[in-house]
C-alpha cells in the first residue's frame, strides 16, 4: 500500500476543524441529532507534549511502526522520518470525519492484519535467545505488511 497521506508532527488541536457526526447507531427517531453535531476532531487530540515524548523514542529506536486504536476511524499516515502510523477502526462504532485526509482504504468495522517478517539471517540465530526476538533483529531486517479486513454485515 503506498502511504501518502504525511503525519503532521506540529499540530495542535486548534488546527483541527473537522467533525465527526454522533453515529447512526445513536440516532433516536424521535429525536433527531443535528448532523452539524459530534465529536470536533479536536477532542480525539493526545497533547502535544505526550506525542512529542513517544515520537522521540520511536525515532531513537528505529521503530518502523506504529499501530493503535481507539480512534473510531481508519486513518494511516506516515512520519518525516519514514515510520508508518497505522490506526484502525474499532468493531463497534465507526466515526467519518469531516477533517479526515483521504485515505487508501476503507473506513469501517474490521481487524487488521498485520504480518512481521524477519530475516534471520541478518541477525543472527532467532532461537538464542529463549523465543524472544532481540531487537536488533526488527531493526536490522524484516519486513511488516498489513491490511484492513472489513467485516461483513
């Protein structure tokens, strides 16, 4: 998948303006939410001083990426430094965007699946250390591919 969408380092909440519309599943025929109410994009923000924080440490330790939830939408996106960030949409309540970059996939319920593929031979013995991977082998060689599995209604 070619990951175009670029990660904005510097953002602040106040530079988010988009909205996420309260869901369908919420909606009550008796009482109509106003599509022009919901989430601002804002309040899904973590401060920049925490991203500041994980992005340092990520970029230190040559992390290739990055995947997470809990954001109610699938949004991929990739740093200046090249790692990719890769959220995925929950199994229950999907949130659209108003403010959200185009993406390369579908946004819905699913799961990701995600393959990791180290070669040994660039790291030396995969068993030596008692099943654990030392980490100088993902950082050395491998690859990782992934892609959204929607579910089906």
């Amino acid at each position: 998948m070619n990951l175009t969408t670029q990660y904005d380092e510097n953002e602040t909440p106040e530079d988010l303006h988009g909205l996420s519309p309260y869901p369908e599943e919420w909606q009550d025929p008796s009482h109509p939410i106003d599509k022009d109410t919901g989430f601002f994009d804002a309040y899904f923000s973590i401060p920049k001083g925490y991203r500041d924080l994980a992005l340092a440490l990520f970029k230190k330790y040559g992390v290739n990426a990055s995947f997470c939830g809990h954001f109610h939408q699938n949004v991929i996106s990739k740093t200046k430094w090249g790692m990719d960030n890769i959220i995925t949409a929950p199994l229950s309540v999907v949130f659209e965007s108003s403010g959200k970059p185009q993406q390369h996939e579908e946004n819905g319920r699913g799961i990701r699946i995600v393959n990791v593929e180290l070669r040994p031979e660039q790291g030396g013995d995969l068993n030596a250390s008692r099943g654990r991977i030392p980490s100088k082998q993902v950082r050395s060689g491998g690859t990782i591919s992934h892609y959204f599995l929607p579910l089906q209604s």
